[in-house]
C-alpha cells in the first residue's frame, strides 16, 4: 500500500493542524487509487482533543457521499506536541484497517514530519508516503529481494573473480631470484 501527496495537499493539512493547534486536527483524504486529490478538514469531537481525535460522524457521511468520484483514500490527524507515530488510543480507535491512516507530528512546529500507517485492528505497519508534485515511480523505488537480488549478487561476485584471474594471467613473470 502506498499514497502519494502533492505539496499542495501536504500545505492543506499543515494549516489545519497548525491553525487547530493545540488540538488535534483531523479529516479525510480523497482520491483516486493512491493519489490524494482532495483534503477534506472534519471536525474533532472528542472528548480530550488536545490529545486525541474523532472524526464528526455527520460530517464524515456527508463528505464520503459528496465525493464526487473520489474515492477514500486515507484519513489524517495531527500530533500537536509529538511525532507521526501512532498513539495506543490511534491504534485502539482504528476502524477502517484498509485505509492508510497519513500522521503529522508537530513536535517542531516549524517543520512538520508526515508518517503514513496501515492499522489493521491491532496490527500496524508504515504505508510508504511520496510527497512531491512529480508522480511517483514506485517500480524505480522498490529494493531488490529475493531472486533478483541472488542473481546480481553472484553475477557480481563471478565478474570479481574472473577480473582477478584475468589481472593474475597478465602479469609479467617474475625476475629470478639471485642465488
């Protein structure tokens, strides 16, 4: 799984947290497939929203079925004092485990960090995030494992040894040595 966001999208939701801060700030990401193309700010009507977030449900069902054929790509809240990590009420709280969740940490006010994670009821893994305005080439991004990875390996490796061979069979005999 992964999400690509604009700079433009990522400015929408750096105001809103900076502007709701010290609260937490929060809404919905829409899209198509992994791009956000649309930032929607709801309103926080938790209890304790200096430290934690739920989403306006009214609001939610009306932004989800106005969307225009966008569809839901991920939801967003901020950490106004912390870092993107999600916090054990995040994860406790999460009720859509399909759904990237994108976490802005606003420990340094003045560069916000973004962090992306899936919450798959108690399980929870990093959603790579590209955040630029070129699109995203995520073959070119992808490490190499498995068999791919052996081949070039021992590809190399063979191309080492007979270039050590090769410099050994070129070299010039050696001078006698004096008796």
């Amino acid at each position: 799984m992964r999400l690509w966001l604009k700079d433009a999208r990522a400015r929408e939701v750096v105001e809103h947290g900076q502007a709701e801060h010290p609260r937490e700030a929060c809404g919905v990401l829409l899209g198509v497939g992994d791009e956000v193309r649309r930032v929607v700010p709801i309103r926080n009507v938790a209890d304790n929203p200096l430290h934690q977030y739920r989403l306006d449900e009214r609001e939610l069902a009306r932004v989800i079925g106005g969307a225009d054929g966008l569809e839901l790509v991920g939801f967003y809240h901020t950490h106004p004092n912390g870092d993107p990590i999600p916090s054990p009420v995040d994860v406790a709280q999460a009720a859509y485990p399909s759904t990237p969740f994108l976490i802005m940490g606003l420990k340094d006010r003045n560069s916000p960090q973004f962090a992306v994670w899936l919450i798959d009821y108690t399980q929870v893994s990093r959603v790579e995030l590209h955040l630029s305005d070129s699109a995203p080439d995520w073959e070119a991004a992808k490490p190499l494992n498995g068999t791919p990875r052996i081949a070039i390996l021992t590809s190399a490796l063979i191309a080492f040894i007979l270039m050590i061979i090769l410099s050994l069979a070129l070299l010039p005999p050696a001078p006698p040595i004096p008796k």
